[in-house]
C-alpha cells in the first residue's frame, strides 16, 4: 500500500471514529437539556453516579476562564498540533487512529457546544468519587489522549 493509501485510510478510520463520538456526545447532550432543567440532578446510581446538567463556561477542570472564543481557538490549535504530531503515526497504527478519531470527535462536540451555546453541557456527575461534571465529548478526548500515551509507551518498547 502506498503512503497516500495509508494516509486515505488513516484519515477515513479518523473522520469515522470522530464522527461517532461527535454523534453520540451531541445525542446525550440533547437528552439531558431535554430531561433536566440547569442544575437539576436525577439519580443513576445511588451514591455513585447522577445525570447532572451544568452548563459549563469554563476549559477543562474549570481552568482557562470563560472566554468562549479564546476556548474555541485553544482547542482547534491543540487539535492541529495533535494531526502535526501524530499524522504519521496514524497511517501505520490503528490504537493512534482510533485514539485521535476519539479526540477530535470529542473536541468538536465541545466546540459545536461553545458556538451554539456559549457553554459546554456537562451531566456525568460521579459525585463521590470525581470531583467535576464531565460529557462524553470530555470521555471521548481523555480516553484518545490515554491511548496515545499507551501507543507511545508500545512503540517506545518495540523499539527496545
């Protein structure tokens, strides 16, 4: 396969994987401004988890201010210096793909939300055990950013 074939692939795997995450972090977004008024918490799990719906004017972990067009910019300049370092990466790896499908999915779903809104829906709320309010889009770019290290950690030690 040649290199624009592996690259085609890798960014159709990408554009796949993000799409899905974009797809499901938008649809439970929805649910929750339709089934919760803001601040309003139904229980999931008793004392574990509730549906929380907070809307989120602030960067990840509440830093970074509330400045939406600032937040915006951030996370479509992370997302470019991601594709930098990891493109070639992902022509040869599928853990990469699915892990930067997973980032960027997850990362447009909270712009899409800072456009639209001015804000982030967050409702995941594990109340006695993580201490911020997160959505799927949040899940979905913590658990890329995981794979990547575990992809960084697989390649380091293949080359050992």
């Amino acid at each position: 396969m040649s290199q624009h074939q592996k690259s085609s692939t890798a960014a159709l795997a990408i554009s796949v994987v993000a799409i899905v995450a974009f797809a499901l972090d938008q649809y439970t977004k929805r649910l929750v401004q339709q089934s919760l008024l803001p601040n309003e918490s139904r229980v999931a799990i008793p004392h574990l988890l509730r549906w929380t719906y907070e809307r989120n004017y602030h960067g990840a972990f509440g830093l970074f201010g509330s400045n939406a067009t600032l937040l915006i910019a951030m996370a479509v300049v992370v997302l470019v210096l991601f594709w930098v370092s990891f493109r070639e990466a992902a022509a040869h790896s599928r853990l990469v793909r699915l892990a930067f499908g997973l980032i960027v999915g997850g990362a447009i779903g909270n712009i899409v939300d800072r456009i639209h809104f001015g804000y982030v829906v967050d409702f995941i709320d594990f109340y006695r055990v993580w201490p911020n309010i997160f959505n799927i889009g949040d899940s979905c770019v913590t658990v890329g950013v995981a794979l990547l290290l575990l992809s960084s950690l697989l390649a380091s030690r293949r080359r050992t």
